[in-house]
C-alpha cells in the first residue's frame, strides 16, 4: 500500500498522485470519469483536483461540469469521507475574481454541485491583483471558521503576492495557505524554480504542480510525424520544436527503457522527486491511461537518472 504524504501545515493525508478532474464533463463523459475515479480509488488514490471553471471553454457547457460529475460520482459511492477534494474559485464566468462576497458565493455553488457540505483544498485559481490581500484572506478564513472549507491554498500567484498573503496571515492569526498550485515540468521549470519556489519553500508549503506532463507532450506519445487525437495536441506538439523538449524527450525514453517503465511515470517521478512537490497532478481520460499516472507512486528514480533529466532540461 503505498504510503500517503502530508499537505504541508494542514492535517490532509495525499496520495502521491493527484488526479486531475479537468477532463471530466469535457473529454471525458459520465461514465467513462466514473470508470476513472473507481480505478484511482481503488489503486489507493485519494486526492482528486477540479475547479469551479472546468469546463466552461466548451462549447454549451457553462463552468462546473467537472464539480457535477465529481459529486455525483460522490454520492454514488458514499465515499466523501475517503477523498480529498481540491477546488478552485475565481475563474469561473459567473463568480469572477476574488472579492470576498464573489469568494463566498463562488463557495456555496462548488458545494452544492460536489453535493457536499465541505470543500477539503480550496485554492484561489488564478490571482485578482485588484483585491487587497486582506480580503481575499479574509473571505477564505470565514469559510474556514463556518466549516465550508478544510485548508487553503493558492495556484498561479507570484512570489510577492503569494508572501504578502502568508504574512498576512501570521500577523493577524488567520487561514494560512497551506499549499501551492504552480505550472511546473520538465519542460516548465523557470516560472516555479527561483523566488516562488523560495516562498513555497520558506513557507513550508505543499506544492502541487498542474501540467505535471506538458498537456501530454512528456507522455512520449507526441512525436515528429505523429498524429494524436487529442484537444491538447496543439500545445503539447509545440514543445516537440524546441531543442529542451527533444533533449528532454531523449532523456526520458534512456531512463524509461532502462527502468522498464512508462515515460510518463519517469517524468512524474522527477517532478515528485523535486524539493516542495508533495503530488504532481495528472489527468486520465480513460482507465488505460491510469497507471502509466499511478506508477509514480512506486518509481524513484536514482540520484544519477536525475541527474540525466535535470541537466537535459536545463
């Protein structure tokens, strides 16, 4: 049984892989997500990623079908109390920005499509520079103290707002962020490593990194004269141009060979191997993509595969 790892200050216990719910209500329908959540549950996942905003970019869809199909799928197991889930406010059409009323609001509409009276990981999705971080944090402290909310935490913010908002936090006894969500992968590593990897690190901070696989480019299925169905192709094949991602991708299929895994277990390896990462994020679309994902709970990689991937991404 693979052993599960503490989210930074808070009491959540996470699987090592956390599994991205983007896909669901969007690439993935009804039943093929609940066919995904039961064999990630069952290989011993717990902790499932989505935002209120999933997947308001398609077409008749209006934000929240993610969250819909996670609590339906919820209250068809019974099983709330065995799954951590994270969510996100800010970005979806009809709640956004941070002001603590939208914050509130935006809150009350995740619970009631998760069908839960309580969210375990809410993050601020995407920063809302307009709105002192007084009442950003303000506003997620009461949804702590009403019990709507477990912990908090924050994805896409920067170094300066992100340590203005810890500060904050200890000066006047309030919610703390307990975890970061940054871009961050073999290929996209300048953004987190470097003044926000400081403050995460400083802070005690879990990270949890989205586009753990470059929108699947680090799958290794993404090749020169490959075609691949899939609506990620576009910005994953663009890293199949640059001199990294082909360095990256020839590193990847030398450690995978040797190791006799997948190349995405390798490149989420390394990415969980990083200092502050505790659970990359990755999404499966169908079963059988699933323990390619899974594998980076078992694979550790050596100091000198590391090595190789760390240099060739450089």
């Amino acid at each position: 049984m693979t052993s599960l790892r503490k989210l930074g200050s808070s009491d959540l216990d996470v699987f090592p892989l956390s599994l991205g719910g983007n896909v669901f209500g969007w690439t993935a329908d009804e039943a093929q997500s609940f066919a995904v959540l039961d064999a990630y549950t069952a290989a011993g996942g717990n902790f499932v990623d989505t935002a209120d905003t999933y997947s308001a970019w398609v077409p008749g869809n209006e934000g929240g079908e993610s969250e819909t199909v996670l609590g339906d799928w919820l209250a068809a197991r019974g099983n709330r109390a065995d799954v951590v889930v994270a969510t996100k406010v800010g970005a979806h059409p009809r709640y956004k920005g941070l002001s603590g009323v939208n914050i509130k609001a935006a809150a009350d509409a995740s619970l009631r499509r998760l069908k839960t009276d309580y969210i375990d990981l809410y993050y601020t999705h995407f920063d809302d520079p307009s709105v002192p971080v007084e009442e950003i944090i303000t506003a997620l402290d009461e949804l702590v103290r009403a019990g709507k909310v477990r912990a908090i935490a924050a994805s896409n913010l920067s170094p300066e707002r992100l340590q203005e908002s810890l500060d904050l936090s200890d000066r006047e006894g309030l919610a703390r962020y307990v975890a970061l969500q940054p871009r961050y992968n073999l290929v996209s590593r300048d953004s987190y490593e470097g003044p926000l990897r400081d403050v995460a690190s400083r802070a005690g901070l879990a990270v949890v990194p989205y586009s753990s696989l470059a929108s699947g480019f680090l799958t290794g299925k993404y090749r020169a004269g490959a075609v691949v169905d899939s609506a990620r192709a576009g910005s994953a094949g663009a890293h199949l141009e640059s001199e990294r991602g082909q360095r990256v991708l020839a590193a990847l299929d030398e450690v995978a060979r040797e190791r006799g895994a997948e190349v995405a277990t390798v490149a989420l390896a390394w990415l969980a191997s990083r200092p502050t990462v505790v659970a990359p994020i990755a999404s499966a679309r169908t079963v059988e993509q699933l323990p390619a994902l899974l594998g980076v709970a078992e694979l550790v990689l050596t100091d000198a595969e590391l090595g190789r991937l760390t240099s060739a991404s450089g």
